[in-house]
C-alpha cells in the first residue's frame, strides 16, 4: 500500500470519500469488507476511494471471495426486482453487482453491494471490464479493538 484516503471524521450511511488527485493512472481493485460495511477503491497501491455500502441479507446474502467486473451498465434495470440499478458493476453470472443504491441505515439489498449514487458514477467511470473485486466475509475481518 502506498497511500491511504485521509478520512477524517466517521463515515455514516450515505457518506462517502474520492480523492485521486496526483495518484497516478494504473489498474484500480476494489475490496469490499462486509463487517465494516466498507468498499475502497485502490489504484495503483494508492486507496482513491472509500464509502458505507449496503450488502446482502441472511436470505439473499453477498458472496465472498474473488470476483472481476464482468459487465458495465450505466443505466441497468433488474428485470429480477424490477429495480433501478444505476452504473452496474456485474460480480456474477447470477446478478450480483456494485450499483449505485440509496444507502441508509436498516436497508440491505438481495446480495448486491449498494453504494451512494456519487460514488457509483465516480467508482463506474475508474473502472472497467476485468478489474479485481475481493469481497472479505464479515467472520474474517480483523474485530476493532
């Protein structure tokens, strides 16, 4: 790792963190900790951003592991839930994707990982087809002390 965001208060649900400025242009990966409900965006060794996510429901949990983006939409709809999934990031075959989303506390999603609209369309035009996603379970990340 090279640099990490400065963030300087706690981030609340709908809060959010971009700052790339004089970070060079190289591969960007995304990391997604589920117990922290967090989602950064590195490039290049250095995190470019960060923001509070909504993920699955015990009854259509997120998966974990290792993904690449397989699609880009800017403008999806889920014929599956008849709903707006604004700058799509596909995970999985099966629809599991980053997509912008109104993240407030109490909500979840059926497995995606919903993300504030303004860093949808921010983390949509840094990445593209192929870029590494890892999405860390919230039983392996480390516990705060």
């Amino acid at each position: 790792m090279r640099s990490i965001l400065n963030i300087t208060k706690s981030m609340q649900f709908g809060d959010f963190v971009w700052n790339e400025d004089r970070i060079p242009k190289g591969p960007i990966w995304v990391r997604i900790d589920l117990a922290r409900q967090l989602l950064s965006v590195f490039r290049g060794g250095h995190e470019i951003g960060s923001a509070v996510i909504l993920y699955g429901t015990d009854g259509k949990a997120t998966p974990t592991g290792s993904f690449t983006i397989l699609e880009k939409d800017a403008d999806y709809h889920s014929r599956t839930y008849d709903a707006p999934m604004p700058y799509m990031l596909r995970l999985t075959s099966d629809g599991v994707a980053i997509h912008g989303s109104n993240v407030r506390q109490g909500w979840a999603t059926h497995g995606c990982i919903g993300v504030p609209l303004d860093f949808a369309r921010l983390i949509f035009g840094a990445a593209k087809k192929g870029d590494p996603v890892v999405i860390i379970p919230a039983e392996l990340s480390p516990k705060k002390t």
